[in-house]
C-alpha cells in the first residue's frame, strides 16, 4: 500500500459532495447528513480524516441560513473508525450482498476487480481478518 496521498486522491471530492449536501439538507429541512468516509481505510485522503468532518460541520453551522438560525444538519459518520472487517461484517450482519459491489479503481472490462490496487488490497484484508468469504471476482 501507498503512503502519503496517492494518485487515486480527487481534490476536494468529498467536500464538494457534502457542500452539495448541506445545501440540499437546508432547502428540504433535512436535520442529518450521513457519509460513508472512513479515515483507517482512506488510503490517506484528507476528506476522510475526522478533523475534514469537524470542519464540514462548521461549514455547516457557519456558511448557511439554517446553521446561522441553530437548525442546521448534523454531519454523521458511522464508519469513520471502524476497520474494514468490522464495517464488512455489520453489512454482512444487515444483510449486504457484497457479491453485488466492488471496490477497485482499476476494473477489467467485464468488471472483475483488479486485485492489486489499494482498495482492492484493504477489501481482501478486511474479509480475511472479518473471517467471511471474499465475494469479490477478481483478475
């Protein structure tokens, strides 16, 4: 695995999307935002660190007309330091078919996983240490 930020790393990709959130939570009245990120399975993102989620949540409070007012969206993030083997097996335990997803940033052409990339790398290591069969085609 990569260490720093590696080339897989989109600038400001997950601050984009939960700006976008935030705007949307205002306008439907919505009270929560929930993200997927995850800072130990991030590949060293900055957009997955619980320091970005704290200041998204500023963001939130600071920069729109229902954060000003104190009803603004509460920023979640269930799975910010869970391991990859515990969040697969709470979605095994909620009934995920991970059959049905993949992880890689570099599939084949018929969709199987490269196996080789970081997130390909943390998804077999996190269904090992889970102690649940890798559903996963891969090359």
């Amino acid at each position: 695995m990569e260490t720093g930020i590696p080339v897989t790393y989109v600038p400001a990709r997950n601050t984009i999307f939960v700006a976008y959130a935030i705007a949307v939570a205002e306008v439907t009245g919505s009270s929560e935002i929930v993200l997927g990120v995850n800072v130990l399975d991030s590949s060293g993102y900055p957009d997955c660190r619980p320091e970005w989620l704290a200041a998204m949540q500023e963001v939130a409070r600071l920069g729109t007309k229902a954060g000003v007012e104190g009803r603004g969206p509460t920023l979640r993030a269930p799975l910010i330091r869970m391991s990859k083997a515990e969040i697969i097996a709470a979605g095994t335990a909620l009934g995920v078919d991970y059959g049905l997803t993949h992880s890689c940033y570099d599939p084949a052409p018929d969709g199987a996983a490269c196996g080789a990339c970081d997130a390909c790398q943390l998804r077999r290591r996190g269904f090992e240490v889970a102690g649940i069969p890798d559903p996963t085609r891969y090359v």
